[in-house]
C-alpha cells in the first residue's frame, strides 16, 4: 500500500513565492498568460497546475477571484457561493471520472499555511495510488455544536487532527452547499479576526466521506513537537469558551 506521496523538491524551487515576499509578480494575476484552463466560470478558473510537484498526480488550481488582495472570509456571499459550487463540483466530477485512487481538495491561506501565492486559490489533486480515506474516521468530525441548520452542522472539534482548535462542517444534504460555505466563511472569519490575535493562516480540507461531505478548517500555528515527533494531538480545554465566542459573534 502506497503510503508517501513523492514530492519533487527541484521543481518545487522555481516555484514562484509571493505569500510573504510581495514584491515577486503575481502568476494568477495575468490571466493571458495563464495556460492549461480546464473550466471557468465569470472570474474564477480552474487550471492545470505549472509546477507539478507531486509524482503519480494531476494537479490543478482553482483561481478563486481576479482580485489578488480579496479573502475568502470576506467575499460577498454571491461569489463565495459561486466559488464553493464551483469548486465541489469539479472536485466530484474528477472523482467520478475514475482515473483517480481519490482526489483532494484543499486550500492554503497565509503564511503558516503551506502555500506559496498569496493570490486566493484552492487546489484539486487527484491521486493514482493513495486513497486519502484510509486515514479518515468519523470521530475526527465530532465536535461542539455552534450551529446546526438546513442540513448542515458547524461544530469545534473534540478530535482535532493536529491539535488545540479545529473547526468542522458537515454537509448531510448536497442541495444545501450555500449553507455549508456560510459556515465555511464563518469559520475562516473567526479565525483571522477574532481567534487568535496573531492567526494568520488556515487550511481548508474538503472530504468526501461515508456518504457526506466534510470540511476541516484549521487555523496554523508553528507546529506543536509533541505533533511533530509523535503523532500525538493536542485539545484545548476551554473549546466551550470558543463555541460560545462563536455564537455570540456570529449566531445572534
């Protein structure tokens, strides 16, 4: 069984990096000399990724708007809309194309987070050998309830993967995708403005699971040592404190 994913790090220098260091030009910026576009939709484009890090994979990006400085926890809610739906159904449709052992979809906002532009995106990977699934158990979406309405529930992770503070959504009902991104944005706002004074990064992980689809949000911190040398998560005692600041923000 197929367990790393090969990762090739010489092509993964020419990346160009302007998450932090905002001088260097934007690539999604100047749609004429983007290439490779596979579906688009008024601004937002999904593309075939120019640097094809991982081996055994086809990897493509999702261009999220035309404006460069614009976040996902601030869209107005008929382009978040348009993203979400967007982006799930090309995710579901490269799953069912069966080319692929499974197929990820995630994205990568700030510094923290793993990624290289700065220019709101999302990705979509589809994977030849490994099924993402093997490593995912419903108890990693058990949380606190925040919110539970219109076939959606947006809860505080008491499982989290990494550790501390995680945000779940699930979506029990494929009709409501507009609800799930509500608590998507919800969640993705809460943590760069009212979290954690310092958070300035997150990922989004999308799942498709047991019949459902499920979303992790997870704020990035430098990661903890006791994750790193030992698997072992963290979580934070005071997650009703967070469920109820959430309400209260959010829900009144």
């Amino acid at each position: 069984m197929t367990t790393h994913l090969a990762f090739d790090t010489r092509l993964g220098r020419l990346k160009p990096e302007n998450i932090i260091n905002r001088e260097t030009k934007c690539p999604f910026c100047d749609r004429s000399s983007l290439v490779g576009v596979l579906a688009e939709q008024g601004p937002i484009l999904l593309v075939k990724n120019k640097y094809p890090v991982l081996q055994d994979a086809f990897q493509t990006v999702l261009i999220e708007t035309d404006h460069c400085d614009a976040e996902l926890s601030t869209y107005p809610k008929d382009h978040l809309y348009a993203v979400i739906r967007f982006g799930v159904g090309n995710w579901l449709n490269m799953e069912k194309s069966g080319e692929f052992k499974s197929v990820l979809f995630f994205k990568n906002h700030g510094p923290l987070s793993g990624g290289t532009i700065r220019h709101p995106h999302m990705q979509i990977v589809g994977l030849k050998n490994i099924d993402y699934r093997q490593n995912v158990t419903a108890d990693q979406f058990e949380g606190l309830i925040v919110h539970r309405h219109s076939g959606v529930e947006f809860n505080v992770s008491t499982k989290p993967l990494v550790g501390f503070f995680e945000f779940n959504v699930i979506l029990y009902d494929f009709d409501r995708l507009d609800a799930m991104a509500d608590a998507i944005q919800t969640a993705a706002h809460y943590i760069l403005n009212g979290f954690h004074k310092n958070c300035t990064s997150y990922n989004l992980f999308f799942y498709h699971f047991a019949g459902r689809i499920l979303v992790k949000i997870v704020p990035r911190f430098v990661m903890s040592p006791i994750f790193v040398g030992y698997a072992i998560p963290q979580v934070s005692i005071h997650l009703d404190e967070v469920v109820q600041d959430i309400k209260n923000r959010y829900y009144r």
